[in-house]
C-alpha cells in the first residue's frame, strides 16, 4: 500500500515568525521511519497505510500544544491500496520522456 | 478543547459522479458523536481532541477503500487548545455586530 | 459553467484573534453577485468560470495586505465546465432525496 | 513582494491514471519565468504577486478543461509583502545552519 500526504503546521497565536516550532516538527518527522520531503511549503510524507500519515499529524500537533493557543494545519492525501514507491513513481510519469 | 476540520474525501477511480461513495461517508459521520456539518465542498466537523477529528479521516478512508483503487483527501484544521464550542463562536464573531 | 470554491484566508502575524480581518473578506464577498455560504472554515462561492473565482481571492488578498505583513491562504476548486447550480446539486445527490 | 503557491489541479473524470494531462500543467509552468518546484503532491511556484500566483492557476485549469469534464484543484498560498526569495529563505529558517 502506499499513501502520500503533503502537510503543513504551524501556530497562528505567535505572530509572523513560526520556524522555531516548524523546525521542531521537522526534526520529529526525520526520526520516523519513512520516506519524506521537506519543501518551502510543507512536507511530504510516504507511508503504508493512511493511519500511519494521521499519526504523523498527531505527532506533530501533540508538539504544537505544548506551545501554542492556536494551531492551523492543511493536509492533501493520495492513497493508492494496492501500490508502493508513489513518491518516486509519480515524479516520473510527470517528468519522464 | 476544540478543533474543527472541514475535509474531503473521494475516489478519483471511478470517474466524474461519486456521490454514491460520498453518500457512505456522510452516513458515517452523521452515526458519530460530533457536531457536524455537511457543506458543497465537503464536512466540517467539531471534536474535542485531533486525534478524534484524525479518527473520522481514518474511518471514511476505510469506507473507500473497500470500493477505490485511489482516493485523495484534502483537510484543514484549527486548533484552539482550552476552547469548546468553537464551529458556534467563528461564525458569531465574523458575522456578530 | 459552474466552479465551486472553498476558501479561507486570514492574517498570521496578528496574532490568534482575526476575526477582524476576515469579517471585512466576508463583507467583500457579500457584495458580491456570486452565490456564497459562509462556513466555521472558511467560505464557498460558486462562480461561472475559475477566473471569477480566482478574482475574489485577489481581492480578498488585497484587503488583508492593507494591515497584514504574513497572509496565509487554503483553496479547493471543483471545475464541472458546461454545467451549473452544482452548490445545491451536490448537497441533493449526497444527501438523498 | 512573495507569495510562494503550491497547487494541484487534476481530471477527475479520467480515471486513475492522470500524469498525461498534468504533464502538460507542468510543462506550461517549465515555460514561466517563475521560480518553481515539482513535488509528488503537485508544484510549488514563487511570484511576486498574488495576482500572478492565481493566473498560474489559471492557464493550468485552462489547460485542463480542453479535454476534461471535472477538474480538481487544491492550492495553499503564503503571502509576505515586502520580501522576496521566500522559497530559499523557509527552508533554510527550518533546516538551520
């Protein structure tokens, strides 16, 4: 199975600068065990089941409310039951000849 | 605590009309202990904790997943630790005089 | 020609409190002659092509640079070209007659 | 002034497999003058503006309803007026010295 989530979260109750709690994030998701991708507007996340990609979020909001008053999150998911490496496999038929 | 999430959840297998595999998650949530609300872009719901908004995800995508080959997921959250009632208060405070 | 937009847009260096702003969005868009609902998430319209729809977060976008240094915004389309009324169509097809 | 845009916009009525007609989304944003990156979840483009964020959108969707019936999209935007070189600077505000 192969699920792809892009997510981003961050607090708005701390004003224009949030890297000091995204960084924190992101230092969580590099300690998981699975395929991922920082990018300037979130981060991509490759995992077996969609269970694995909420606890992802779940993580990282828990980390969140040890800080903020208020937390936005956005998340797009593409599941695909059935297949595997859709990270890698999508970038191709995109940019492949 | 409260947050609210307004996501969609749908097969992007099974061509142009898919309220059929809509209409199963819908019912999901209207069986589900949390206010909700049905929109012409997908459900809000309220729940106490994210975890409990992340389970409502879970839930629909195993609905779809007995049916779809691919499913894609769009959420967004906010998260007011140590609010309740918060789907009222929103509304109020935009549109209140 | 019917798009459905589901949007929210808001200030992210103001602080937790926004209302302020956003309500002066959601007047904009009252002004409008687009079919629209407000939500706890955000707001949908319903415009006859994208790039009316596209138009009203250029001016929603415009309103918010007056005050805000940091302006976030989410966004979902759903484009059926040659047909319309799809607001009141997809609520009738999920939520049975 | 920088907005940085990630975006997906997709068929919905063409089956599973889309990276044909995303090709040629992708393609059309290779031939602007703007800074951007392609993801396993959709494309991220810096603009100067708003207005030149949502005519990427635009020509994409375009693109699109030549063969499409039901076209998605989901798209995030980070508006900082009065900076520049946002894409760059985010990522290394997370990922640090």
């Amino acid at each position: 199975m192969s699920v792809i989530m892009e997510f981003a979260i961050f607090p708005i109750d701390k004003g224009e600068h949030v890297s000091q709690y995204v960084k924190k994030v992101v230092d969580m998701i590099d300690g998981l065990p699975y395929k991922s991708e920082l990018t300037p507007m979130g981060t991509i996340v490759e995992c077996e089941t969609m269970e694995e990609c909420l606890s992802v979020i779940s993580k990282a909001n828990s980390i969140l409310e040890q800080d903020a008053g208020r937390i936005y999150c956005t998340a797009t998911f593409d599941n695909k039951p059935g297949k595997s490496d859709q990270m890698e496999h999508k970038m191709k038929a995109v940019r492949g000849k």
